[in-house]
C-alpha cells in the first residue's frame, strides 16, 4: 500500500506517522508537509531514515502541485491531518484557515476522486480518510455530549474552515462515491506539541517562571486525550472503519482549564522540587477569547462498540509522561520556541 500522510511533521502527525511506519512494514508512508510553523521534522527524526518512509515538502492549497504529485506516485490510501489548527490564529488571520483547511481539503479529495476514478479497488485499499475537531459542534452547556449525529454549530473560522472540510468529505462520498471515513477528536496533549497550546505552554512558562495567561475566569471545560492514544484510534478507523461514517474520538475526561492549570502546578512544583504553592502564583487571567466556547464533552461509545477502542491510560498518567517529555527535552523546546527550526529546514528546502 502506498499511504499519503498529511501534516506528518506536525504534533498529532508525527505520532500518526511513526506509528504507521514502525507498525507497517509492508506499506511504503508518504509524508507531505508543508513545514509551517507548526511542521517540525525533529518530531520525527527517528524514522527518517526508514526504508518504508519518504516525505514530501508541499502546500495542499497548490492545486497542481498536489494533482502532479498524486499522479507521480499514484496513491492508495489518503490520512489527512494537515490543518491550521490553533483558534486564536484563525481569529488574526482567518483566510489562512480558509486557505488550508477548505481549499487544501478540496485539492485532495479531487486529486484522489481522479485518481480512483476507474473503480478498481479488487483489495478494497482506496480510502480517504480525514482527521476533525469536535470544535465543528460548537459549545455545549453544563451537560450533555457530542454524538456523530450532532448538529454542526462552529464558533470560530477555525471551527468553520473545519466543518466546511468535514462537509466536502461527505459530498465527494454521496456525490462521487469516493471511499471516505471521518472521525472527529477532542483536545489532545502529549510530546511535541507545539508550546503555543495550553498543556506545553504552561509547562514551559512554569519552567521559567513566566505567567500562566488564564482565559476569562479558567471556566472552560474540555475533553483531554493523549495523542498517542489518538493515534492508536487513527490506526483502527483507517484499518475497521466502515466506508461513509463518522468516527468520535474522546477521553471521557473533562477537566476546567483553571483546574487543569492548577494540577499541572501542583505536578511542576513536584518535579522541580519547588515549594508546594509556587507555581500558581504565576497565573494570570487574561481577557477571554473572543467567541470562546464554554465545553467540549465527546461520546466516544460508538468506536468502542464498533470497534473496540478506549484511551489505554489515564489522564493523570499521560500528564504525568508529558512533563517529563518536556522537561527531558529542553533542546527541542528551545529550538522551537526560538523559531531556530523553521530557519533550518526553510535554509535546507531553498537550495534544494
């Protein structure tokens, strides 16, 4: 099989990718990044090398490019995670999310429609198979949960852009039969993860005792789950799940962001043997996002039922493991809050 990755350099890709090149041998893994800020190819330097691993720098939003390059290498089987994914940037700067997620998605889409247009797939290996947000549902009150039947209600252009993918997805499944599944996540946290995001940013400003930016009063709940688990549903929905539905993939772990940022303090205080106490001096509440939703809640059951997948740890243990990542991992942190990397790979791409 001839798989093509998307976003493979960034924080959920990585995982993704190395999964599927470590786990499958017998597939040859593609993996196009455009190496934006958020793509780092240090998230991946242990499998570069691979004799089943090859990445590609390209932009998805370039439609020739991405119709050449689906002709070239006459692709099997499509994961699609590459996204502007951060809200706040969407809110600066929201054609770029337009650019990327609904463009770059309808880039892909038709160049696998073209390419798969003949029908034959004897060994039912042709898949489309597109990464969302459950951010597309909008915001929930105090109770209840998102469910795949749940009406699209996007806040912010990220959430929009994202649902506008979701929907082209499913109109090149109904209209042109293209062999697509989708499935749509709750937050994820763990290593690589770049430090704008909650989880890595708290953790590097406690570091260095910088202020802990608090939107509003902290009030905001949402659903944690740890990328490596994330990746381990990618890995059984691409395999087991049925051609045209919708997959929700969650933790069933809620926690308030103001609560959330407490326990990470009381765990750094831990770590860095630092008074009990210490840490949370450094929060700071800053005015609220504009159009932020209060909660996130998924219904994972349907993928349990169907297909049997549950998060394999607990929050406080993945937490746990993700400091230690980040603290163990200075270097990287360094370089990417510097921008050091980006200079490097844009120096290494140019004379190429």
């Amino acid at each position: 099989m001839k798989l093509l990755i998307t976003g493979g350099a960034g924080f959920i890709g990585s995982h993704v990718v190395r999964r599927f090149v470590l786990n499958y041998p017998q597939y040859l893994i593609y993996n196009l990044d455009n190496l934006t800020y958020a793509g780092n190819l240090e998230n991946i330097r242990d499998i570069e090398d691979a004799a089943n691993y090859k990445f590609i720098k390209g932009d998805i939003a370039d439609e020739a490019f991405i119709r050449n390059l689906f002709q070239e290498n006459q692709f099997d089987a499509i994961i699609h995670l590459a996204a502007e994914s951060h809200v706040d940037r969407s809110i600066t700067n929201p054609l770029e999310f337009v650019k990327t997620n609904v463009l770059g998605t309808a880039n892909l889409l038709n160049a696998s429609r073209m390419l798969w247009r003949d029908g034959n797939d004897e060994n039912n290996k042709h898949r489309f198979y597109h990464i969302s947000t459950d951010e597309v549902y909008g915001s929930l009150g105090s109770t209840g949960h998102f469910t795949e039947t749940t009406p699209y209600d996007p806040r912010s252009p990220y959430s929009a852009s994202k649902a506008s993918s979701d929907h082209l997805v499913r109109a090149y499944y109904h209209t042109f039969k293209l062999p697509v599944v989708i499935s749509n996540c709750s937050n994820n946290y763990g290593a690589y993860q770049f430090p704008e995001k909650l989880i890595p940013l708290m953790i590097h400003n406690i570091k260095n005792n910088k202020p802990l930016p608090v939107y509003g009063k902290g009030e905001n709940v949402r659903d944690w789950l740890w990328v490596n688990d994330h990746a381990a549903a990618i890995d059984t929905i691409f395999h087991k799940g049925v051609i045209g539905e919708t997959y929700n993939i969650g933790g069933n772990n809620e926690w308030k962001n103001i609560d959330l940022v407490m326990y990470l303090c009381r765990l750094m205080d831990q770590k860095l043997n630092r008074e009990p106490g210490t840490s949370a001096k450094l929060i700071t509440f800053v005015k609220d996002r504009a159009g932020h939703d209060l909660r996130y809640a998924i219904d994972s059951s349907k993928l349990k039922r169907e297909l049997n997948w549950e998060p394999s740890i607990t929050f406080e243990t993945g937490l746990e493991l993700t400091v230690d990542w980040y603290l163990n991992n200075q270097e990287w942190l360094d370089e990417v809050t510097s921008g050091n990397y980006l200079k490097y790979y844009q120096n290494q791409y140019m004379n190429r």
